[in-house]
C-alpha cells in the first residue's frame, strides 16, 4: 500500500506501508491491505505507521483520511513536532 501524509506546508511521509492506524473522530482505526474505499475526519493524535522497516509514528493535529484502492491519503492540519 502506499501511504501520503501531506500538510498544508510540506510533504510529511510517503513510502510503502504494511498497516496504518489513524486517530478517527469515532475512535482509532487500522486500515490493511485491500480495505474498503473509506473517508474520515481525524482528531488530534497519533498515525501508527507500520512498513518493512519498522514502526513509524507521528503526531498529527486532525485531518482528513481517504483509502481508495491501496492508495492512502492523510491530509493533516499539522504534525506536532516531538
């Protein structure tokens, strides 16, 4: 799968992904490979990356989540820098 988190000033990550788990309005949720074509608004909160090299996770400030076709698209407000 691949996975773009953009916010409004940069490219924050892209690359091949095994699982994602976003911080959803209603609750956390993992997006696989081949989930069902899903829009979601995100709260404040931790993406969970998970590739072939390891865990990744950032922090974000809310957003927006599109998975369509093994293409995820996370637009972000901000990525809190730790």
């Amino acid at each position: 799968m691949k996975l773009t988190i953009i916010t409004p000033d940069k490219l924050a990550y892209e690359g091949e992904v095994t699982a994602v788990t976003v911080p959803g309005s209603a609750g956390s949720f993992q997006i696989l490979k081949d989930h069902a074509p899903i829009v979601s608004t995100l709260e404040d909160g931790k993406v969970i990356i998970q590739g072939n090299e390891g865990q990744i996770i950032l922090v974000i400030k809310g957003g927006v989540v599109e998975a369509k076709e093994n293409n995820i698209t996370v637009l972000a407000e901000g990525i809190v820098e730790e």
